[in-house]
C-alpha cells in the first residue's frame, strides 16, 4: 500500500459510501490511533522487518491496486520478502488456496510441517 488513505477511500467508495462525507470519519480515526492518513504508506515500513514476510493478494481485489503486493514485497529484503496471488477478492480468510499459499511460506522458512498441520487438500 502507497497510502493508507488510498484504501480506507477504495473500502468507502465500494461500500458505496461517498468519500467526502467518510474522508473526515477516516482522519478522526487516524488522529485517534496516533497516524495521518495522508502520509502513513505501510510500503515504507517493510524495509525494517527483520523476520519472514509474505504479501498475499487476491488476484481479483477490489479495494487495493493488484500490484500492492508486489510493491509492499519489493520493498524489503528479497531474502526475507516475498509475495504470492490467489484467485480471490481483498480478503478471504476461508480460501483453500490462501491457505495452501500460508502453509507453503512457512514451510519454506522453517521446514515441511513447521504448521503443525497439513494444509488443506484440494
């Protein structure tokens, strides 16, 4: 994410909220949590992550640009970052291939079955 701002107007507007009237209910809470929407860019954060970091999209997201995942991995260490796709929307915790795609980052950072279970079959 460039801006966080950019998703909070993509969440709003798909919601079929209009921004201008959500856009000073988004700033309130950025005062609150202590963080301007207008400048906060998670992509700038990666770059200081110390431990494994995997970015993972739906391919058919609609709240994000479908690059976001690549650029919030670009941004770091390419040892330790990297970025995978599925064939969903912005968030699916319940994908069978988001799974497949968690399970497979871990056991490559930290040896086959560091899950503790197997993923899911197809």
């Amino acid at each position: 994410y460039d801006a966080i701002e950019n998703v909070f107007k993509n969440v709003a507007t798909s919601s079929g909220l209009a921004w201008g009237w959500t856009r000073p209910i988004f700033r309130l809470a950025g005062v609150i949590a202590a963080f301007d929407l207008q400048t906060y860019r998670p992509v700038d954060h990666v770059a200081k992550l110390s431990v494994p970091f995997i970015a993972i999209q739906g391919s058919h997201d609609e709240l994000v640009h479908p690059s976001s995942a690549q650029r919030l991995a670009g941004a770091g260490d390419a040892q330790r970052c990297t970025y995978a796709y599925y064939d969903g929307p912005h968030d699916d915790p319940s994908h069978r291939e988001l799974h497949q795609l968690i399970h497979a980052f871990v056991d490559a950072q930290c040896g086959p079955c560091a899950t503790g279970t197997p993923p899911p079959s197809k």
